[in-house]
C-alpha cells in the first residue's frame, strides 16, 4: 500500500493540474488561442529559462556522470533510430512518418519531467543530466525526421532547413547556454537570476494547464491504428526495454526515476506544433499526444509503482 500510495502521489498532482486546464477551458476561463499561445511561450521562452537555471546550478565538473548521461544518449538514440526504420517499413502512408516517429520516441522530459521529479523530491534531482543525454537528440532528430520525411523541398534545401532549425531551437539554445554557464562557473547577477527564475517557474505549471486546455477527445480518434501504435512504443515498449537495462546498470533512486520519466512520459506537446508547422502529419501528431498524455496517467504510475515496491527508489 505504501508503494501504490507513493506512486499516486507522485503522478496525480500533476495530472491534477492537467485536469483543470481541461474544466478550464470548458467553462471559457481559457480558450484555444490561450492554449496556443501558452504552448508557444512556454517552448520558446520559459522552458529555456527552465532548462538553462537548471543546469546553470547544476556543477557539471563536480556532478556530471559519463555513465548515467551515456546511458541516456544512447538508449534515446538507438530508440529514435530503430522507430525511425521500423516505421519506414511499416508505414503505408508515408506522410505519416514524421509524425509517427516522432510520437513514438519524444517525451515529455523537459517540461512533465522536471515537474514529476519536483513532485517527488522538491528539486530537479538528476534531470539536468538526463536532459543533457536526451533531449538535444530529441529536438534534433525531430528537425532532421520532420524535414526529410516532408515533400517540400529539394535534398539540399532539407539538409539546409534542418541545419537552421537545429540552431534556432529554444530548447537546445538553452541547453548550450545552461551548459557554458555551468562548466564555467559564471554567477549572474542577482537581478538577471530572478527574472529568468519567474520564467522557469512557469514552464511546468502552464505547460501541464495548456495540455490539458489543448485536449479533444474526438482528435484521438484519428487515424486510431498509428495512434495506438505508437503509443504502446511510447509508453509501454521502450521502458521495457531499457528500464531492466537501467537497473542492471545499477541506476536507483533520483536516477532511475529520472530514466523511468525520459523512456515513459508522455509525448511532447511540442511534437504536434513542430509537426503542424513543417508540414507533418498534425491530425496524428497531436491525436498522439493527447493519447499518451491519457494513458500515461495510468503506465507511468504503473512503473513508478514497480519501481517503488522493488525498493529501487526512495
């Protein structure tokens, strides 16, 4: 009982959060416009300031662990590469590629799991290591995936598209400078800390009240048999995997949850705007997100669950 009690408490909260952006927007204290431009904002501004303060603080010649971010990196990469092929193959629709590759391996790591981890251990713990192994391959592969997989534009035109995309991402913008700051060691002054701290203090709360504003029922029902495809991949399958191999590996406790939060969260919001705006598959992409954000309620506390009553974490 004291595992399933812990494991409630670390998902409800913020699934509960997502629960009154939805009642909300049905009772038109927010709307669509609101959703939209709250996901906007969060991606390009707080959760750069999120991403950068958490790994500014973090003293990565003291704390960083070649182990634990290789373990991240290569696990992320061998799954977005192996989703990548798998659904070239499997794919009717090739338009869907993008979006379904894309569903299927980007989770929600930055923004729900920093807010997971928050929840359980009132700070950020090892997500900025995590962060470091997983997500500029998130965003970068989402670029060149999205790209390559588009009809647009000429081969040279793609490879240009993504370069260009892959340096004007927010989120990797604010890992390279979180990062600099860290090694180096640079303290900014007082003023400039607290304001990029009201950004970051953002990002979890709005981007989990804009989810849930975002979500429609009906659009899950789109295009069901990729939808719930790649979502057994997303929630199910790659934590399958790789969590046992975490273990094996000797990950526990901040760590392991940390793991357990990149391979199982749900997808990215921001899969779906990418998608829309560089001409993927949108109806998937975001019947994808709000299919994962559904069931995830339910998974991911399955496995913080097992975690727990294994005593693997504290």
């Amino acid at each position: 009982m004291d595992s399933f009690i812990y494991s409630l408490n670390a998902t409800i909260p913020v699934f509960a959060v997502m629960i009154i952006g939805y009642i909300l927007k049905s009772y038109s204290l927010i709307n669509d416009n609101f959703a939209a431009t709250a996901n906007k904002f969060v991606f390009k501004a707080c959760l750069p300031c999120l991403v950068f303060q958490d790994l500014a603080d973090t003293n990565i010649r003291q704390n960083f662990d070649f182990k634990y971010v290789s373990f991240c990196f290569i696990s992320t990469l061998i799954s977005i590469l192996a989703i990548w092929f798998a659904a070239g193959k499997l794919l009717k629709d090739k338009s869907q590629v993008g979006a379904f590759v894309q569903g299927s391996y980007r989770s929600s790591a930055a923004i729900l799991g920093i807010a997971f981890i928050q929840n359980i251990y009132g700070n950020s713990g090892m997500a900025p290591l995590m962060i470091i192994g997983s997500v500029p391959l998130y965003n970068i592969f989402a670029v060149i995936i999205l790209t390559f997989e588009g009809n647009k534009d000429n081969g040279s035109a793609r490879i240009k598209n993504a370069l260009m995309g892959i340096l004007k991402n927010p989120i990797i913008i604010g890992i390279f400078l979180g990062l600099i700051a860290s090694f180096f060691n640079i303290n900014l002054p007082r003023m400039a800390d607290k304001t990029i701290n009201n950004f970051a203090v953002m990002a979890s709360p709005l981007a989990l009240i804009s989810i849930g504003a975002s979500f429609e029922g009906r659009k899950a029902l789109a295009k069901i048999k990729p939808t719930v495809i790649a979502s057994l991949i997303k929630l199910v399958i790659i934590t399958a995997i790789f969590l046992p191999i975490a273990i094996y590996l000797g990950f526990r406790d901040q760590k392991l949850i940390a793991i357990a939060i990149m391979l199982a969260s749900p997808t990215t919001p921001t899969s779906y705007i990418m998608a829309k705006n560089m001409g993927g598959d949108d109806i998937l992409a975001s019947s994808i997100v709000v299919t994962t954000t559904l069931f995830s309620s339910v998974t991911l506390t399955s496995w913080i669950f097992i975690m727990r009553f294994l005593n693997l974490i504290h």
